[in-house]
C-alpha cells in the first residue's frame, strides 16, 4: 500500500505513520484522535492558504471580490472530491466495514482524504513540498475558475485593452438615476478615447459599470454576443487579429 499511495501522490513519505494515519477514516480506528480528523482541519488551512497565495500573485488585476469567488470555487467539497477520486487517492482509504461496504464514497470523505494528505505532507517536508503537491492538482481548476470570473468582469477587460493600446483610461458617467434613494437605478456609459459608448442601466453603479463596459467592448469590436449568450471577448485590437480569438467550437449557431 506504501508503494502504491508514494506512486499515486508522487510524493515518498519520510515518516510513513503520517500518511498511515492521513489514509485513515474515523470508521476504522479505534480512537477518532487515531484517525485523519485532524489532518484534515490542517490540511483545509493550507490549502486554503496556498490557493490564495497563488491567486493573489497570478492574478493581479482582479479584485478582492473576483479572488474570493475563484478561492471558493476551488476551495470546495466538490472539486476536492473530484481531484481525490480522479487520482485514487480516495480508494487508498482505510475503512472500517460499515462505509467500506457502501458502493459509492460520500463526497465529503473524499474531499477529506485530500486535504489530510496535504497536512501530512507538510507534517513530513514543509509548507514547499505541500505547496507543490496542492498547485499541481489545483492549477487547471484555479485557471477554469478564474478565466470564467475574468470573462464576467467586462471593466477589467476594458481597462486592459486600454492600458495596452489607448493613451487613456475609459471613464464611466452617471447619465441619470431613477427611483427612491432605497431601491435606484442608475444609467452609465463608458467613455473610451473620447467615444461615449451605449449605456447600461442597473440597480447598482457597479452593475451599471458593468454593462457599459461590455456596451463598449462590442462596439469596439473587442466583444460579439453569440445566439448561446455567451459573450467572447477578443484580447487583441480587431485591426491585429479579431477572429482566431473566437473559440472554433462556438458558432452564432448555438
């Protein structure tokens, strides 16, 4: 089992009672202080840790926010199961009889086996050795999550666009606002270069700002709606290279 668990984690423990008890469920052992609970509540905090570390040195245009949701995303049962269960670190688990019999692992004991591995690795080599086990389950999922809150986050796109090739930064003004102080609306549209752009109206400001940025990106070229809804974003002036930035699996047809 040793060698298979060092296969599968690509990783050779120091102290094999850590990833002895890391790779021990609660319904096997004979006291619950004997079993990977407590790994498991350290593990959580480095991996949390860690994915935000990453997010906030990879990311550096994206708000607080923007991170929180990405971390949260990341930092799920869900996907913690999924890296658990894809790389048989789940079906290296030491069961007693009553969950050992059941045909399907709960995801939460899933998620638990990685993030008790996790601990024991730090436990074994430190916070780099853990580091590194975590970014390389964690990144393509961290990349999927944050490439959908950047898609979403149409201001930062603009911002970018304008940084790299205008010689200002698009502004947004209030046109009008509508209703009683407690429940507004607020109409706002993006000047880009000195070209007032249509304008979004909104519940909030920062909605409203939202929508005229992506009012803006489409009428730059810089942006295209398909029938789907989906809006794809191009990251290059449309006069360098508007279509190859367009998925070739998506069509207005969809």
């Amino acid at each position: 089992m040793l060698d298979k668990a060092h296969e599968v984690l690509g990783y050779r423990f120091k102290d094999p009672e850590l990833l002895t008890e890391a790779l021990t469920h609660a319904s096997k052992a004979g006291d619950r202080l004997q079993s990977n609970e407590r790994m498991e509540f350290l593990g959580d905090a480095i991996l949390g840790f860690v994915v935000c570390e990453y997010l906030h040195d990879t990311y550096p245009d994206l708000l607080e926010g923007d991170l929180t949701k990405i971390k949260s995303a990341v930092v799920s049962r869900r996907v913690c199961a999924l890296i658990s269960v894809d790389s048989d670190m789940a079906g290296m688990l030491d069961l007693g009889k009553g969950m050992a019999g059941r045909p399907d692992l709960p995801s939460s004991v899933a998620a638990a086996v990685l993030e008790s591995l996790i601990a024991a690795i730090y436990l074994d080599s430190g916070m780099d050795q853990a580091r590194d086990f975590i970014l390389r389950h964690m990144v393509p999922y961290i990349n999927e999550a944050a490439d959908s809150a950047h898609q979403q986050n149409f201001k930062s796109v603009l911002q970018q666009y304008a940084q790299k090739y205008l010689p200002n930064n698009p502004s947004y003004i209030v046109m009008d606002e509508k209703g009683p102080d407690h429940s507004k609306c607020f109409e706002v549209c993006a000047e880009v270069n000195g070209r007032r752009c249509s304008s979004s109206w909104a519940n909030s400001k920062k909605e409203a700002e939202q929508g005229a940025a992506l009012n803006a990106l489409l009428e730059l070229g810089l942006a295209k709606t398909l029938d789907s809804g989906r809006v794809v974003l191009f990251d290059r002036p449309p006069a360098v290279s508007p279509g190859p930035d367009i998925d070739p699996q998506e069509d207005d047809g969809e």
